[in-house]
C-alpha cells in the first residue's frame, strides 16, 4: 500500500527506522556490547516577564518609634546654685546678657590683663542689662567696674546701677582710667540686674564707643 503515494512510503520508512533504532539501543545496553546509548536533549525556555508587567514591591518595613528616649536639658540658664559662692562670676553663670558681649583679659586702668566681663557701649541715652538669678541663695554682692584702656573714647563717663527685685538698690560711674566698687547685701534677692550705660554729658555724640569691664563679681 506505501507504493501507491510517494508521501506515505517516506513515512512509513521512517517510522520503521525509528523503531530499528530504538530496538538496537536497548539491546545493546542489555548485552553491553559497548555500543552507544541513545542520549535525548529536552530544552525549556522560561519567557523573561514583559516590560509592561508591574515590578514585585518589596514589604514596607513598619517604622517604631522610640518613646524610652531621656529627654534632653532645656537650653534656657538656670538659677544660680549655692556652690559659686566666693568664686568670680563669669558669662556663662548670668542669667540673661546683651549680644556681644563676652569673658576676656581686659587692661583697666593700671590692671594690666584683668579677668572679667566686658562689652560694648557705642551712644549715650540706651543701656545694656545683665541679670542674675540669686534664688535666695545669697547675702551678699560685689563688684568692681571700668572703661577699657582700648576704648575708642576717652571722654565718656560709665555708668553702673543695680537693681533687686525690681527696686533701684546702688549706681556708681567711673571716667577712663578709673576703676569703681560695688558692694550690698542681697538677701532674699532672686533677680537682680546690672545696668550699664553712658551718663549723658557733652561730650555725648561727639565721642566713640566705650568697652564697659566688669570684673570680680563675687556672690557670698
């Protein structure tokens, strides 16, 4: 029947093939004859997703938050404790300051290099403030104050006045190259301010700037 159409006859012959072949090779793996066995490739193609396939998200990691953390020391000055009794006072031990003002070594009069707090007056008719927070800790205040030797004028007069509790308690003023005391009781005192200026005189307007010195504040 395969003479009849020439397709019919190549398959026939190579069905008859095929299963020659797979009669051989199992013979020959039964008998080892040494002959080669038939060895059979399967391939798989794994498809690479689309590029319009929407990328797997990765899980959100849940944020804590962390309550047992201390808390952290307020920045605003604190009252004065008992324990700077009897040593000099710097910057950081005042309260309340004006802006540029800053601890250094002044030359005052015939003090060469003196410890102390100084800054700057540049008119007359305003003042710069400085304020302490006693707390009832103390009994007594004293200070000494004057004008810089490197001040731009030299026709100015410093004016130093204390207030506690919001009352007027003392003010002394001092010319260049004099040097002026301050000494009062302060008990029961919580809040007392150090007022610095320039007393109002001729030479007012005319002159440069003062650098005001205040040196051996000492709380007792």
């Amino acid at each position: 029947m395969w003479g009849t159409r020439g397709g019919n006859r190549t398959f026939g012959v190579g069905l008859l093939a095929g299963a020659l072949l797979l009669a051989a090779g199992c013979g020959g793996a039964a008998e080892g004859s040494g002959q080669p066995t038939a060895t059979v490739t399967v391939t798989t193609t794994v498809e690479a997703p689309s590029a319009s396939s929407p990328p797997t998200e990765a899980p959100s990691t849940p944020v804590v938050s962390d309550d047992s953390s201390e808390p952290t020391d307020s920045a605003t000055p604190v009252a004065l404790a008992a324990d700077v009794a009897g040593r000099p006072l710097v910057l950081s031990n005042i309260f309340k300051y004006p802006d540029g003002w800053k601890d250094g070594r002044y030359d005052v009069a015939d003090r060469k290099q003196a410890t102390g707090i100084g800054g700057t007056l540049s008119a007359c008719g305003y003042d710069e403030t400085l304020e302490l927070r006693l707390a009832n800790n103390f009994g007594r205040l004293k200070l000494e104050f004057g004008q810089s030797n490197s001040s731009e004028s030299s026709d100015l007069e410093l004016v130093v006045r204390i207030d506690t509790n919001g009352q007027y308690r003392d003010q002394k003023s001092v010319k260049l190259n004099q040097i002026a005391a301050i000494d009062l009781p302060v008990p029961k005192v919580n809040a007392l301010k150090i007022i610095v200026s320039l007393k109002n005189t001729a030479a007012c307007g005319t002159s440069g700037a003062v650098e005001a010195v205040l040196m051996n504040m000492v709380l007792s």
